[in-house]
C-alpha cells in the first residue's frame, strides 16, 4: 500500500466514522491486516499506543502511518485525520436546521447502534486472533478487573496488565 492510498483510506474511512475513531476498527483491520499490509500484532500495537496517548480516539492511525512510511507516514496521517473534520464544519450548519426533524433523529440512532455494532463485531474478532492461549486470556481477564471492577482508568489497566503480561512471560520461561 502506498502513502497516498493509506491516506485516502484514512480519509475516507474518517468521513464515515462521525467523530469516533473506533468505529472504524473493523474497516481498517480489514484493509490493514486481512490485506497484509500489517500483522495482527502491529495493527493492535498501533492501536494500543494511541488509546493510551492523549488526544482523540483514532490518532492510533499515525502509528500505522509511521509502520507505512515512517515519520513521513505518521505526519500525514495526523493530517489526514484531521482534514474530514474540517470538511463535515458546513454540514454541521446544515445539520443544525434539521437535528429536531424525528426521521433525522432515527438516522442518528440508526448509526449510533451500527457503529456500536461494528465495535463489538471488531472486538470479537480480535479477541479471537488475539486470545490463543492461557497467558493472553489472564492478562485479558486482569486488564477487565482493574478497569471495570478495581476502576482505577484504562491507562492503569493497560500498564497494569501489560506487567502481568512480562511476568508471565518471564515466569514460563524460566520454567
């Protein structure tokens, strides 16, 4: 895949995200590592460094950008993520006139309930490439505990597995 096409990707694929970066995973791991552009690995790299940076949700994508085409590659995709933004500002206005309209209302739900299913359809499957033996599913099951029933944030629980996950590691091999 070249620079450009990775681009246009990403453009495109932002335009139909509506603000939220996530929707697209399923999209992009399909054009991405179903493609064999990246692995499995690299694409939840990626996506793992930029959910634990500050900023919004998709800057995983300069990540991917520097795996393409290196510091060249992460620039642009900053900018490519940010240029659909900046063309959807008219619609808004537009948007604006209509948003009390209950068909309009219905169409925001609508694509409400399929980029959350999207999102679950992603997490499945990765969950499925990524959960293939005991140490994964541990350090899954850990990462859950500190986020949802410890709730001490997604960084926390993150750094907190990714430990589990070195010392498990560490501990089978001495094995």
């Amino acid at each position: 895949m070249s620079l450009g096409q990775f681009l246009l990707t990403i453009a495109v694929y932002n335009m139909l995200a509506f603000g939220n970066g996530s929707a697209v995973l399923a999209l992009l791991q399909h054009r991405l590592v179903d493609g064999h552009i990246l692995g499995i690995d690299q694409f939840l790299y990626a996506y793992a460094l930029g959910r634990v940076t500050p900023g919004q949700n998709n800057l995983y994508l300069a990540s991917v950008g520097y795996m393409i085409a290196g510091i060249i590659g992460a620039l642009a995709a900053i900018v490519a993520i940010q240029i659909p933004g900046y063309l959807v500002l008219p619609v808004l206005k537009g948007y604006e006139r209509v948003r009390e309209q209950r068909a309009v209302q219905g169409f925001i739900r609508g694509l409400t309930a399929a980029s959350v299913g999207l999102m679950f359809a992603v997490a499945y499957r990765i969950g499925v490439e990524a959960l293939t033996g005991l140490i994964p599913w541990v350090v899954f099951a850990a990462t859950l505990a500190l986020i949802f029933l410890a709730r001490r944030g997604l960084l926390l629980g993150m750094v907190g597995a990714a430990g589990l996950g070195v010392a498990l590691k560490f501990a089978l091999s001495l094995i």
